[in-house]
C-alpha cells in the first residue's frame, strides 16, 4: 500500500450522513451492506483496518473474519451488544463506542415516554384530530407522575440522568442494579421482583448486554401490577417482548412507552391498536446536536488509532 494512500475502512450497513462524509475526508471507505455475501468481499475490501457501524448492525464475528487486517471497530451508539466482543478480544481487535454524549437526550426522551404514557398524551391527540372530542366524546381521566415511586433498572450514565430529571416530582426514586452503587442517592432494591411491586413505574436504562436478555419477564410485569407503567430506552431484548405484549393485553399493568423492541424496525402488531402504549422508532439519540457528536467521537477514535494514541472510548 502507498504511503499516500488513505487508510482503508469498512462502512458496515447504512452510516448517518455527516459521518459518511467525513469518514470519506479521512479515509478510503467501502460500503458493505449488513446483508452482504462475506464470502464475495473483493480484495481491497478485505485490506480494510477499521470498520464502522451503527449500534444496532453491530459487528457479528463473520464480519470480522472476513477482514483479516482489521484492527479495529468504531461504533456509532453505546450499546455494543451486537458485537461479537470476545471474538473481538480474542482476535486483538479494538472496539469503541459513543457513551456519554447521547446520554441527556435519551434521559429527556425517557421522560418524555413516563409523562406521555402516564397522562395519555398520544392517545389523546389521536382522538382529538379524529374529531371525537368535537363529537363529544370524553377522554378518559390519566395517572400522575408526581407523587410516584419511580424505579429505575440500571443506574448508569443514561439511568442517572433520568432520576435527577425526575428528582424534583417523584415520591421515591429506587433501582435496581446487579450490584449496589455505593454513591448513589436513591434506595437500592438488590430483588427484581420486590423492587418492580414496590414501583409505580418502571425506566429501564440498563446495558443491554447479552446477559440483559429478558430481563423483564412477566414475573417482574405481574410485580409491577396492574396501575404499573414501564418505559423502555434501553435496548428491546432486555423486556420479554411475548410476555409485555400479553400483560398489556390483559390490562396486568397499565401502560408502556417503548423507544426499542426486539426485532427493529419490525414491532408487535397488536401494540398498534393499544391506546395504553406510546410507540417511538428508537429515537433516544436522534437530535442534530447529539448525531454529530456521536460522529465526532467516532471520528476521533478512529483519528487516534491511526495516529498511534490511546482511544478515547475503548469497549475492548
């Protein structure tokens, strides 16, 4: 390879824009869709160092064998979750993702979610543009937040930001954790099923790791009861998707608001028609502000690798 040649690097899947074109600035890019037939790579291809891709492709372990050079993965997302990591490790490539950047507009979304599923924000403006209130129709009387025991699982990054959003108008703020925080302000409830009946609502803000899945089963959902509201914003492999839409179904709990379910973009049909459920297509990070600092770091991982220097938000 000429030493004037630019570093090659896989795009894997779709890429935000902004991101594409300043991959394209510092690097020689090859798109390789999520799909692709990883036997057929071409040879240039194959002599690609990095490769980058949004959280939700990942980085399966065939994708990593069919690019013998790589060296390193840069995510666009914090969850690393569909990245085979021990493959990873054991092959010596680096991954980073993008935490902390995109962690106050998710917590702002999660908020968002409680007060549109407790106050029946979204179920209202469809019957107000249907014309059912002008035909006289009453919308039905809402929970409240204030007041309420909030229960988060998983007090993070995203998880924090949330509580202290919510500080100001819970009755209690609790979580769950797989270990107690020893700096964290709020009541520990080390028993899943004892700290989902004592919640009003539940935010779940966990990683949404391998070890995650399903989390949330019904067991913790008939916890929760029938006056219980989850919110998810974490990733939808943590909720036992089969088990949630049956207890809403039955009416066993009261209400969801969902950025994230298990096979995106595909959702459950039968949540479409819930009154009691507020749908969003994973949007947690997507504001302008936050996308381009998620390339920037990106970016400046990569930047960094090549030049030799330390990560800045090494995974691996």
């Amino acid at each position: 390879m000429s030493e004037n040649r630019l570093p090659p690097i896989v795009a894997y899947g779709p890429l935000y824009p902004y991101l594409k074109q300043e991959l394209e600035r510092r690097f020689t890019v090859h798109a390789v869709a999520a799909d692709a037939d990883l036997s057929a790579l071409p040879a240039d291809v194959r002599e690609a160092r990095a490769l980058v891709s949004f959280g939700s492709v990942g980085a399966p372990a065939a994708i990593m064998d069919a690019l013998p050079k790589l060296e390193m993965i840069g995510l666009f997302s914090v969850g690393y979750d569909k990245v085979d990591v021990d493959h990873a490790r054991t092959n010596g490539i680096r991954v980073t993702n993008t935490p902390d950047v995109l962690t106050d507009d998710v917590a702002d979304l999660a908020v968002g979610l409680l007060y549109a599923t407790v106050r029946n924000i979204a179920a209202n403006d469809r019957m107000v543009r249907a014309g059912d209130w002008a035909r006289g129709v009453k919308p039905a009387l809402s929970g409240r937040v204030t007041g309420s025991r909030i229960g988060i699982l998983g007090l993070g990054r995203i998880g924090r930001a949330i509580a202290k959003r919510l500080e100001p108008v819970a009755g209690e703020i609790l979580y769950h954790n797989r270990r107690e925080a020893a700096d964290a302000p709020y009541r520990y409830v080390s028993d899943g099923l004892d700290f989902a009946q004592q919640s009003d609502v539940i935010i779940v803000a966990t990683s949404g790791g391998p070890e995650a899945a399903k989390l949330v089963d019904a067991a913790m959902l008939d916890a929760l009861g029938p006056d219980g509201v989850i919110v998810n914003i974490s990733r939808g492999r943590v909720i036992d998707e089969d088990a949630l839409v049956a207890a809403l179904a039955d009416k066993r709990i009261a209400g969801a608001g969902l950025d994230v379910f298990v096979n995106e973009p595909q959702v459950p049909e039968a949540l479409f028609a819930m009154d009691h459920v507020v749908l969003q297509p994973h949007q947690g990070s997507a504001t302008v502000h936050t996308r381009k600092a998620m390339a920037d770091l990106v970016l400046a991982n990569l930047d960094a690798h090549f030049a030799g220097q330390p990560l800045l938000t090494p995974v691996v």
